[in-house]
C-alpha cells in the first residue's frame, strides 16, 4: 500500500490494477506486515458500517504501527465511541461550518491573488499545501507558523518512512507523540476557557456528563491536527490536476455555480485519498474466507468510488451523475466528521479560482510525483494559464 506497483501512472490508476475481473472480494498480501485488501465498492462499505465485526481498534497499517496510533475517537468502537463523535459533530456542524465560510473565502482569495499575475503557479506548494491548512489553524487559533511542523508531523504517520513495519512503527509512533506533546500545553491553557475556537470547544465538551479527561482530550485535538493538516492538502491536489487535463470541464463548471456547488460530491466520488483499515474482531466466516480475531483488513477508499458496478463510467467526472457511491469519507459510526468543512474548502476554492483564473493548463513537460500510503499525495503541479481577462 505504501508502494503501489505502477504509482508513477497516478495513484487511483495503480489501485484500479487490483480490481481486475474475477478477483476475489478479499485478497492476501504478505507486504506490509500481511493484511487483507477488500476489493470492491460494497465490501467496503460493508466492513466500514460493521463495527460489530470489524472493528477501529486498528486502522493504520502496518498493525505495529496502527497499535501504536493514540487518537481519539477513531480507536473507540461503539458505544465508547458515540459522546466523543458527538462532541466532535457539535464543533464541526454543518451549522457551524457556514459561519466561517466568510473566512475559508479570503485565504482561498489571498493566496489565488498572490500569483494569478504571474501566469503560472506550482499548485502543491503554493495552493494546496497552504489553504485548508491555514484555514485549520484560523478555526483553530494557532499560530500559522506551527503549521510546518505539524505538517511534518501528519506526514509521518500517513506515510510513515521505513523498510520495515517495526522501522514504520516508529517513525508513525514519533509523528503520534509529536503532535500529542504540541497539544498537551495549549489543552491545559485553554480549559475552562470561552473562547469559539474549535479547540476550545473541544477541551471543554463533556463526555457522559462529566469534563472530557486530558489524556482523551489529547487525542481528540491531535486528531483535528492530523485531519485538517494533511487530508483535504492532498485530495485538492489531485483534483486540480484532473482539471487542469480537462478544459472542457473546466467551461463546464465556470459557466454554471449550480454544476459547480454540485461537482464537490463528485470529485469526492473520483478522487478519494484514503486506505485505513479495520481489525477483524472476532473468529468469522467473511466472503469465503476464514478470517481470525486480530487480522486486518484494508479498505482503499479508490476501489469503491471507481468500481463500476457502484458508479458506471466511474473515471469520468459526471455531473449529472445520480446515487453515486463512495466512502471518500469512511463509513458507518466514523464518517468523517470534518466533511462539511472538506466540501467548503473545495466549493470556494473552485469558485475564487475561476474568478481569478478562467483557463489554466498544465505546463508543458510537468510530470505530477504520486505517493501513496494511509493519505495519498500528489506533488508537482505547474500550472500555466494566460494573464489578464476574466470570465464574462
């Protein structure tokens, strides 16, 4: 999963290798620390909505790290799971999302005017790699220069370095205590406090009647830090660069803000990011294979958004597209709860960027670098488009 055969083609392409007619719903792979993989768009689906049977004590692979990983609510199961993923739905509500949309809005703006006079930009770093991080540390009240660092944090336990799962494992495990230390003073600053910011909101829920604890509360601001600093970086990533391949689509959307808004769900649909896992919990009989308690199963969310039997024609980007399906999001008790805030940052990006940009292409020669891992990334995309005019 780290490293995919045939990745230099892209990183949906080398997953879509896997799911060839006649391949079975589950397959082995001795890499990684050996694991299942779940093939196609329903067992996914169906692992992620049963956490009876297949539960988040592990999600990350391989298991020496995944054990290692200290965040929370994801290692929680139901019912010890529900008042964290309450509290975390109380401070990312869709409700409270809109009220920074004003804001998410002028850091697209800024950083877009930043460049769109040059005539040229290179997307990761200068877009991608900055936006919705520092629209996170705004909803978070942190100061932008902690950014890089926690950055680097994230990136090590997505895609944690090493040649072997006990090299993995710490270097996931280094990334994990990282952010958990960066945490812990600001958490003791700010209980008790008033602020609106969401980590005080956070520190300050309470957990079946009573203050969440320190050490949950830890886990729960390292969480937001993990998910706000690397997933949503790299999906705009891949996104932008399917754009810039496709004029045609570009018109498409710049010519109608209904399309537009609508296209969000779409691209989620065709460019998921994430391959997490679950832990088998017990001794089962699962789609003919005998699977015993504590093996794990991986859930690339690629191979549910772009099997066709849930989505036909499932590599275009179909914006009348009814009933699609997909888990770019996860599934059942731990869907994502940052998904409100992901479709904000991808509406107004688009829509601040037509403004400003209303063609682009890629620059000639460009070769996109892909990574794959736990949260998939993308890196060099130039961008070129002509200075001056705007869309009528």
């Amino acid at each position: 999963m780290y490293q995919l055969d045939g990745i230099e083609e892209g990183y949906h392409e080398a997953w879509k290798r896997v799911q060839q007619p006649g391949t079975p719903e589950l397959i082995w792979t001795p890499f990684t620390g050996g694991h299942w993989i779940a093939t196609n768009g329903q067992t996914v689906r169906e692992i992620y909505g049963d956490p009876e049977r297949f539960s988040s004590e592990v999600i990350f692979l391989p298991k020496e790290a995944g054990e290692l990983y200290d965040m929370v609510p994801t290692r929680m199961d139901p019912p010890e799971h529900t008042p964290y993923r309450k509290a975390l739905d109380k401070g990312l509500s869709l409700g409270q999302i809109r009220q920074v949309e004003e804001k998410v809005r002028e850091v697209a703006v800024e950083l877009i005017d930043g460049f769109a006079a040059a005539g040229q930009c290179e997307f990761s770093s200068e877009y991608a790699h900055i936006f919705p991080v520092r629209v996170f540390m705004a909803l978070a009240d942190l100061p932008m220069d902690d950014a890089e660092v926690l950055g680097r944090f994230a990136k090590m336990m997505t895609r944690p370095e090493g040649n072997t799962p006990e090299e993995m494992a710490a270097n996931l495990d280094a990334g994990n205590k990282g952010l958990i230390d960066y945490v812990d003073p600001i958490i003791r600053a700010r209980r008790g406090g008033s602020g609106d910011d969401l980590i005080t909101v956070m520190v300050n829920a309470e957990i079946n009647g009573e203050l969440i604890s320190h050490d949950k509360a830890q886990g729960l601001i390292a969480l937001l830090l993990l998910a706000g600093l690397d997933t949503v970086v790299n999906f705009l990533g891949f996104m932008m660069l399917h754009l810039a391949r496709n004029p045609e689509l570009v018109a498409e959307l710049r010519g109608d803000k209904i399309k537009l808004m609508r296209s969000a769900e779409e691209m989620f649909r065709r460019f998921p990011v994430v391959s997490e896992a679950r832990m088998v919990a017990k001794d089962q009989e699962y789609k003919g294979v005998n699977l015993k308690h504590g093996d794990m199963i991986l859930l690339p969310t690629a191979l549910h958004g772009l099997d066709e039997a849930e989505n036909p024609d499932p590599w275009k980007i179909d914006l009348q597209r009814r009933g699609m399906s997909h888990t770019t999001f996860g599934g059942g008790p731990h869907r994502c709860a940052g998904m409100h805030l992901a479709r904000m940052e991808v509406i107004c990006t688009l829509e601040e960027w037509f403004n400003r940009i209303p063609e682009f292409g890629l620059a000639p020669g460009a070769k996109p670098v892909f990574h794959s891992g736990i949260v998939a990334a993308v890196d060099n995309i130039p961008l070129v488009w002509p200075v001056g005019g705007r869309p009528s």
